[in-house]
C-alpha cells in the first residue's frame, strides 16, 4: 500500500514570494496508486520534469490543455523553469497536489 501523502523540500526561487528555498511542504498523492491527483487549475503540484525524470518539480497548474498541464512558475525570473521551456506535463507525471507549507512554521518579513 502506497501512503497518500509526501512532503517535499523547495530548493529553487521559481515559486517566490509564496515559496522559498527550504520550505517544506506537505502533498497529497491520490488515493489510489497510478491514478495522478485531482488538479484544478491555481494548485501548486509536484511534478516529474518531462525531460528529466528524476528531478521532482514544485510549479502551479495554470491550465489544463488537452496534451496536459501548462505549469507556470510564480517567479518567471531569469532561470526558472517550467512550461514555457519544456511545454504541457502529462497528468501522470503529476505526483502530487500541494496542501500546506509546514515549515519553517512562520516566515518574518525584514
């Protein structure tokens, strides 16, 4: 039996100012093992990068098109990656739905 939720570490900027470098977040995998997460479009998702199956995603579903997902980052910065470089993300490359940020617990602004 596969466990429904996963956390996961922000590594990148791409998701700034919602999410930072060290964030840990908490997601949901779906229920049933090989049927991706429900998505809508404006959750933030896990995803595996198309052209780089190892490497795990933390983007914004923005649209659902019909060869998949366009995911967006929230800080289209200099070197953030999403769909305008690698284009739509299969919805079995999905891995989960993002429900919370659980660390660090509060974030003080300077």
């Amino acid at each position: 039996m596969r466990w429904p939720l996963m956390r996961a570490a922000v590594a990148e900027r791409s998701m700034e100012p919602g999410l930072h470098p060290g964030d840990w977040l908490l997601a949901w995998r779906g229920g049933r093992a090989g049927a991706p997460p429900r998505i809508r479009p404006g959750q933030i998702v896990i995803a595996h990068h198309p052209g780089k199956p190892d490497m795990l995603l933390v983007k914004r579903a923005a649209r659902l098109q019909p060869d998949g997902w366009w995911l967006a980052a929230d800080n289209p910065a200099p070197g953030a990656v999403d769909s305008k470089d690698f284009g739509p993300v299969r919805p079995d490359l999905i891995v989960a739905r993002v429900l919370l940020r659980y660390w660090p617990r509060s974030r003080h602004r300077s």
